[in-house]
C-alpha cells in the first residue's frame, strides 16, 4: 500500500488563486484514494493540470532550475527547442505543491 506523500506547504499566492486552490483540494483527496487503491493514479492528471496552470498563470513566481536534477539539465541543453520552455517550467512548478522526489519525476 502506498503512502500519502507529505506534501509541501504551497505558497500564499496559490491559495489566493481559486484554481490553484481548487487543484490543491483536487490532489490531497487524489493522493488519499491512490494510497487505498494501488490503480488509482488520479493524481497524476491533477498534477499535469495544476503544473500547466502555474505555468500560464503565475510563471513569474515557478522557481529557478534546480541545482542537481536531471530533469533540469535535460531541458536547458535543449532550451532552443521550440515548446520546451513550457515543458521546463510545468517540471519546475510541480516543485510548489509536491515533495522534491515526486516533483522531479516529470
Ligand atoms: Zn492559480
Ligand atoms: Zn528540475
């Protein structure tokens, strides 16, 4: 049986936001019932939503690349390749709202 991840205290700024809010509600029930139930994976689609969320709407406040991550490393080698700097920052916002070993998966 899996755990619950411990999650991250999000930033203030997202629980100003009522779709972040919402997607934050979303993923602690998701995680809940992935915990109880070994093929329930919905918080994978809340995650994927919330990232592309925070990615169009609060980019100015996703952090900096990481220092030590693969995932990092792979998107600045390919930073000129068209549509990857959507895809870095989705990977650097999970960093808001999941701990750092789940976080760096994507
Ligand atoms: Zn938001
Ligand atoms: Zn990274």
């Amino acid at each position: 049986m899996t755990r619950v991840p411990d999650l991250p205290v999000p930033p203030p700024f997202m629980w100003a936001c009522r779709e972040c809010a919402h997607f934050l509600t979303e993923l602690g029930i998701a995680f809940t019932l992935a915990a109880g139930h070994a093929l329930y994976d919905g918080s994978v689609r809340c995650q994927l939503l919330l990232a592309a969320h925070l990615a169009s709407r609060h980019a100015g406040d996703v952090p900096d690349r990481h220092q030590d991550c693969a995932p990092c490393d792979y998107y600045r080698q390919r930073a000129e390749t068209q549509g990857i700097e959507d895809l870095w920052l989705e990977h650097r916002a999970r960093d808001l709202f999941l701990p750092a070993e789940d976080a760096r998966l994507l």
